[in-house]
C-alpha cells in the first residue's frame, strides 16, 4: 500500500470549503499523470487524424486505443482508492463509503 504522509489530510477530510482531497503517493500521482499525457497525446493524435481525413476504420482504432487507456488509468486510481481512502473510512466506522464506491463502479462499468 501506497506510503500515507502525516502532513497530508486523510481521503474524507478536506480544506475549508469542503471538498475531499486523495493522499496518493507520489509516485502514484505521477504515473496517473504520465497516462493522462500520453492519453492526451493520443486524443490530440486522433483530433488530427480526423482533420486530415484519415479512413474512419483507423480512426476507431485509435479511439478504442484511447478508450483502453483511460480504462487503464480508472482501474489504477480504483485500486489506490480501494487501498487508501475507503480502507480508511472503513476503519473509522463511515460504512456509506461503500454506496460511493458502488455508485462509482456501477458508472464504470456503463
């Protein structure tokens, strides 16, 4: 499990305006930022193909590439939450935790 810094708040606390924040690692973070910005070059990529009018069957091919990759970085994310946040809401008795993460799944898996 990822390493849990004391200077960083827990999963279900958050600042003053009430927003939650993650503790990840960094080394978490960065590979979830790596992902994205390969994803957002491939996103760009597929924006150029369409203007160069590339054959649609190629273009799909790309999305679904794209698609893949995204899914790539929910999982990961998922899984640092399961082990990190929700782990840690459960243990300090907050089951509804558990609706959220449900409710996240179940809009995953659409």
């Amino acid at each position: 499990m990822d390493e849990i810094k004391d200077s960083r708040p827990s999963c279900h606390e958050g600042p003053d305006n009430g927003k939650r924040l993650s503790h990840h690692s960094e080394k978490t973070i960065r590979e979830l930022v790596s992902r994205m910005n390969r994803i957002e070059g491939q996103v760009r990529g597929i924006k150029g193909m369409i203007e160069r009018h590339v054959y649609c069957d190629d273009i799909l091919n790309q999305i679904s590439s794209a698609q893949a990759a995204l899914h790539g970085v929910a999982k990961l994310l998922l899984e640092k939450h399961m082990k990190s946040c929700v782990t840690e809401q459960l243990l300090a008795g907050d089951e509804q935790v558990i609706d959220e993460v449900l409710k996240t799944i179940f809009k995953l898996l659409k």
